[in-house]
C-alpha cells in the first residue's frame, strides 16, 4: 500500500456543517423503503425549478467558478474542467440557494444532505482518470449534479440513491438538463450495482467508516475507486484506491469532511 498524502481541505461554514454531498447507497437493483433514519433526518423538500434557459449571470459566475475555484487549486485535467464549465450547477440546487450555487462551499438540497463544494467535485473526478467510454459507478446521487459532471466526459453512469425523494428528484432534474443517458437506482449503495459490475472506476459521495468490500470487489483490474472514509463529525480521509493485480493500492488524498454513508451494513 502506497500512502502519499497531497491535500487537505478544511472547510467550516456557519450554516452548513457537511463538506460533502450526501451519500444514499443500494442493495439490489429493486426500490427500497425509506431509511429509518429519514424520520430523524429529512425536512421538507425543497423544490426545484429549472429554468428553461440559462441566465448569462449564471454562466458567468460559472465560468468565474471554474478559474477562482478550482484551476488555481492545481486541477489541471483539461476534460474535467471543461465538464464543470459546461455543467448549469445553478440547476441542481434548490431555488433559494440558486445565488449561491457557484459559491466555494457545500449547499443543502434537503433530507440533511447536500450538493458538494464544486472543488471537490472536480478533484474526485480528476482523481479517477477516466476516458470516454468507461463504465463508473455513483454511490449517492444525491442532487444528481455529480452525476452530470461525469456524464460530460463522456462515461458510461451508474448512480445509485438511499433516499427516494432525492432519487426521484435527480432524475427529473438530469433528465430537464439533458442527461437522461444516467442509469439510476434506488437503493443501498453500501452493496454497489453489482448486474452492471465491474466498474471502471467508482466514487463515493458520502463516508463510511470503513471500505465497503462490495465496491471493492466490484472495481475492475485497474480500476480505481474515490472515497472518504473516517467517523462521523471529524475529519475523514479522502482515498484513491487503484487496484492492481486483484490487490488495491491506496492513496492519501488528504481531509475532508462527508455526510455519513447510510444504509444496513
């Protein structure tokens, strides 16, 4: 195991308490109930509205997001850039945060979860290597935002969500912004998708404690596979694994701050 640490990220916000996008795992490509935990968690949802044409302000501050943001913290793969110039974020958030879509933090999209700062979003993605073509597994779709970055590069998407009003949410929302080519599933992410397994890479959005060894078996031979892993409530650790001859090999990629991975396990 190669462990090389080269970020850490710390980000505390009055209002959001969550550096991540929220993480809804699955079991079997079959819906499930609602979590018990949603009792204790969920609000009222909030509702989006997407716009039918894009505001030139928003584009803006997109492109402003992409430069300030994230090229100036060393993401240099030019595919994902232009994934997160392309991708309307504004519309993937609910319509009273919508100003602050482009906003260098985390912003809650309901059910105690949220959409992620657009940095980390971007340093996942890049931290994956992928190319047109590969077959990548999403656990917690959450808004869907993620999800849609990763379908501008041109991959094959596997997205899977815990929480059903989220999942049917992201699916009207991809859908409105034309990424209806998501394959989606309402499930316990904990478990993967295994009908579609293997994976040429895998991203988690949410943090267990420990490495889910359904997504490990699930990852192709040269696969690599992004998550946090760490406690709830402290810092957690960002990790690359990459398997190589059956084995993985992980990568420190620094702290960060997850929702928990929900679900049986």
């Amino acid at each position: 195991m190669k462990i090389s640490h080269i970020l850490c990220i710390f980000m505390v916000f009055a209002s959001i308490t969550a550096c991540e996008e929220a993480v809804q795992p699955g079991p079997s490509p079959t819906s499930l109930p609602a979590s018990p935990m949603l009792a204790a968690t969920s609000t009222s949802l909030p509702t989006i509205v997407p716009t039918e044409t894009e505001d030139a302000d928003f584009t803006s501050r997109r492109l402003a997001m992409v430069e300030k943001q994230i090229v100036t913290r060393d993401i240099t793969n030019q595919a994902v850039l232009d994934a997160m110039r392309a991708v309307p974020r504004h519309k993937f958030v609910p319509e009273d945060v919508q100003e602050l879509a482009y906003a260098d933090h985390p912003l809650p999209i309901g059910y105690g979860q949220t959409i992620s700062q657009p940095f980390i979003v971007a340093l996942m993605t890049e931290s994956l290597q992928l190319y047109p073509g590969q077959r990548v597994l999403e656990i917690g779709t959450g808004s869907g935002y993620q999800a849609a970055v990763l379908a501008e590069l041109g991959v094959e998407v596997y997205t899977v969500e815990i929480i059903p009003e989220l999942a049917e949410r992201a699916a009207i929302t991809l859908d409105a912004a034309g990424y209806s080519g998501v394959k989606q599933l309402n499930a316990d992410g904990y478990f993967g998708w295994e009908e579609f397994a293997p994976f040429d890479a895998i991203i988690v959005t949410a943090a267990p404690d420990h490495l889910p060894q359904p997504l490990a078996k699930q990852l192709a031979e040269g696969g690599r596979l992004v998550i946090p892993i760490g406690p709830v409530g402290f810092v957690q650790t960002l990790w690359m694994f990459e398997k190589v001859d059956g084995e993985l090999e992980a990568t420190n990629l620094g702290g960060v701050t997850f929702v928990p991975l929900t679900g049986e396990h």
